[in-house]
C-alpha cells in the first residue's frame, strides 16, 4: 500500500468522508478478513465481524492518531478485538440456553407460588421511577446490565447502585419488618 493513498484514507476519515470507508474495504478488507478468521472459523460470524470492524472504524475514524499507531496496525487491532468479542458473545449466547429437559418451569403449581409476589409490578409503580426502569430493563425486558446502560444511556456503576437500592426498596415492600430497621 503506498503511502498516498494511506494519507489521503487517514484525511478522509479525520473528516468523516464516506470514500475514506470505501478505500479502506478496498485496501484492506482482504487482510482483514484473514487476520479475523484466524480467531473465528464461522464464515459467516467472521464476514459479521468484518462489517462490524468497519462499523468501528468509521465511528472512530475522527479519532485515529497517526503518531501512536500506523494506520493498519489501528484496523488490524480493531479487526483483531471485534473478533474476540465476537466469539466471546458467542460463546456467551450459547451457554445461557435454557435446557428445557432440566427445567422446572413447566412443574411449577400454584401452591409453589407466593401470591405476595405475583403483584410485583404493581409494586414496582410505589419506587422512585429512576429504579423502576433499570429494574424493568433488567427483569422484565432480559437485558444485562451493560445492555441497560448501553440503551438507557446510563453509566454502568449507576445501573448496579440503582438496582441494588430498587431492590432495597421493594424489599421492604415485601418485608415490611425492614423498614423498622
């Protein structure tokens, strides 16, 4: 790759130019590709990791610094990131599958439920609303709490105090021997 054509990409993306993308999957998708199919072995996972990698790579394009990285060691180490997280998540994905054999939710009887508890949504209404939404991002919508501050646009140390205090406070609910405490 000669060096203009490196420059005018690194202009490119330093003002959010769309041709700089096109340019870098031209020069670069090719070996890209390769150094992501090292790590993954899934085709097509790692043809999702690629287009991810240039995902990245635009958003952070105003940001490269051609003083702390060349230009391809920058994308290598995106591409080589997104991989592993790629396969991390993947692998994630498939241990949480339920194992409907070994499961008891369907020899649940009404007896095992605590009819105390079924109304907790009602209850979940009496706290403060900044709890009432992570705890339903958390337990009503599935989302971890990394995918609730990434939606709520919320910091992650403030999605772990929240929930702990909102559980607090509907534990006293159901407790209400607590609240004397």
């Amino acid at each position: 790759m000669s060096t203009s054509i490196e420059q005018e990409i690194v202009k490119l993306l330093h003002n959010g130019d769309k041709k700089a993308i096109t340019l870098l999957y031209e020069n670069y998708s090719d070996t890209l590709y390769g150094v992501i199919l090292k790590v993954i072995t899934d085709t097509d996972l790692a043809q999702d990791a690629l287009q991810e990698t240039f995902v990245k790579v635009w958003k952070k394009g105003k940001t490269y610094d051609v003083k702390k990285a060349k230009l391809f060691t920058w994308l290598y180490r995106i591409a080589y990131n997104t991989a592993i997280d790629k396969v991390r998540s993947q692998s994630n994905k498939t241990s949480k599958e339920v194992q409907i054999e070994t499961s008891n939710v369907y020899r649940l009887t009404t007896k095992s439920l605590n009819e105390d508890v079924i109304d907790i949504k009602t209850h979940l209404k009496s706290i403060d609303e900044k709890y009432q939404i992570v705890i339903n991002a958390l337990f009503f919508e599935g989302l971890t709490q990394q995918e609730a501050s990434d939606e709520l646009d919320i910091p992650l140390g403030t999605i772990k105090s929240r929930l702990k205090i909102g559980l607090r406070e509907l534990k006293k609910i159901y407790n209400p021997e607590l609240k004397k405490s």
